[in-house]
C-alpha cells in the first residue's frame, strides 16, 4: 500500500498546482494575454530546452541502441490507440473543434510527470530506461501527429486542409519543441555533451515547463462555470480511451512483440497515465478548443487518484 501512497503524491501535487492557477485566475491575476503568454513562453522556451535536457540526461548511446528493439511496442499500441481514435470520433459524430484533441488524448499520455513517479514507486531506479523509452515515442508522436491533429481542427476550409507531409503542415507541426527533442537526440547519438553551465540554464528554464503547463490548465479551467460543465458523451468518451483504449492496446501487443518483462509493465504504466498536461497549450496556441482540453486534462487527473493504484496492482499481478 505504501508504493500506492507514495506514487499518488504525482497526481495531488498537480491537483494543487492546478488549483493555483485556478484560484488566481478568478481573483484576477490573469487575463486573456497572460493565458496566451504562458502557453507561447511554455512552447517556445521552457519545453524545447527540458526536450534537450531530459534526453541528454537519461541516455547515452550504448543505452539509445541496446533498448532500441523496445521501441517496437509503443510505437505500435500507439499507433493503434489512434486509429481506435479515429474510429471512435467518426462513429460517435465528435464535434470538429474536438476530434484532434480527442484523438491526440486516446494515445498520448502524461508520461514523466505521474508516469515516472510511478514506476519508481513500482520498479524502482531500475525502470528509468523504459520510462524515457516510452517518453520518446509518447513526445514525438504528440509534437507529429498529434500536433497534426489538432491544427487540423483549426482549419475551416476542409476541402483545402493540408496533408500531412506538405509544408504547410510541416511547418506548423515542425515546432520548437520538437525541434528541441531532435536536437536532445542528436547529441545522444553523437556522444556529445554540452557544457555543464549550459546545461544548468538549460535545466533552470526547463523546470517551468510542468508547473506553467498545470497553472495554464487552471486557468482555462476557472473561465468554464463548474456547474455548467458538460459530461457530454466527447467527454466521457475521451476519459475511456485514456484509461481503457491504451492500456488495453499495450496487452494486446505485448504476446507478439519482443519485449523485456520490466519493459512491458513499465509500458502498461505509461500507457494508463492521465492526458498530457501541454495538450491544452497546443489547443490555446493554435485555437482549437482549449477548454474542453483542459477539462479532460483536469479530469483524467482526478479519476486517476482510482485508476492509477488500480492498473498498478493489477499489472504488478498478472505481468
């Protein structure tokens, strides 16, 4: 029980944060610029910069190589996460501003921020390598495809939506924090290391990323009445595939792919993780609909006080 305890400490400290950035955006601390300002600086300073910085840290390139072959399994059960996705928000008529957040939050997780300290809580230091594994399939996929996604939800003219690979969509999907993942990779692969005074200040601006992302969300969240929050079905739907459709697509998979036992329980645990906290940053940087982002950001997090020891017994269990 007290690994239970203590991997919850993840979700009530951003249930706090959370709640800071609620109760100050209703006593008017921020306006509609200072909402926008933060989500520019969290995109294009503080999480370009963690990019460089986690993935520096966490890896070299023996490391990068040798678990190379794990990668097989996130990338697949993501990958069929989102056509389950897709399938879904056809079938069930999600509403346009929604489907590419919608989508995005049945394959994307919150991977580092609950996800680490869970699975420490779990495995123990010994999961940190499939920890950051699954956190680099989880982050490219969110700053491609995802981001995709969500841009395309902007776009009126849906005759005229750009493909996937065309510039205009690369241009948008070619961001700065992808930008500071490719060059974190980089480095790995060229066993190069920036200089230690770098990557202090690196790490400094770094840090903001997770408390700005949960302060953002709060304040998104105190401009939606909380008695005329809707469980509507986008919402409810949206809850299921973060807590059901990914997991399940992870144990689907597992029997038929090469994977370590660690890995496969350390990628359970990533994949039942509540929604990436930066999804409603995008939805605001873009215009889509941020606020139903974040309420599922919000909510997944609370449900995930139940649904996190849940998976974490189970698949101590039965993996």
């Amino acid at each position: 029980m007290g690994f239970v305890l203590k991997a919850l400490e993840g979700i009530f400290s951003i249930v706090f944060i959370i709640g800071i950035g609620f109760v100050l955006s209703r006593r008017g601390w921020f306006d509609e610029y200072s909402s926008a300002l933060i989500a520019r600086l969290v995109t294009a300073v503080s999480l370009p910069l963690y990019m460089i910085v986690s993935i520096s840290k966490n890896f070299d390139h023996n490391k990068l190589v040798a678990m190379a072959p794990d990668l097989l399994l996130p990338i697949c059960s993501m990958m069929l996460a989102f056509g389950v996705g897709k399938i879904a928000a056809h079938v069930f008529k999600i509403k346009k501003e929604r489907c590419g957040i919608f989508c995005t939050n049945f394959f994307i997780a919150n991977t580092m921020f609950i996800g680490l300290p869970v699975n420490l809580a779990l495995f123990g230091e010994k999961s940190i390598p499939a920890v950051m594994l699954y956190y680099m399939v989880n982050t490219t996929f969110f700053w491609t495809l995802g981001v995709h996604n969500i841009v395309q939800d902007t776009l009126s003219d849906t005759k005229n939506k750009p493909a996937f690979f065309s510039p205009a969509a690369l241009k948008k999907i070619f961001s700065p924090p992808l930008a500071g993942f490719i060059v974190g990779i980089i480095l790995v692969l060229l066993d190069c290391r920036l200089p230690s005074f770098l990557m202090n200040s690196f790490q400094y601006i770094g840090n903001l990323t997770t408390p700005l992302s949960l302060v953002f969300i709060g304040i998104e969240m105190s401009k939606i009445p909380l008695g005329e929050i809707g469980f509507d079905k986008d919402l409810l739907l949206g809850v299921a595939g973060r807590f059901l459709v990914c997991p399940v697509c992870v144990l689907v998979l597992i029997p038929f792919l090469p994977v370590t036992t660690l890995s496969a329980q350390v990628f359970t645990m990533q994949a039942t993780m509540p929604a990436m906290t930066q999804m409603a940053i995008v939805a605001k940087t873009y215009g889509a609909d941020s606020a139903y982002a974040a309420t599922l950001s919000f909510l997944t997090v609370l449900l995930g006080i139940v649904v996190v020891p849940l998976y974490m017994m189970l698949v101590n269990m039965y993996i």
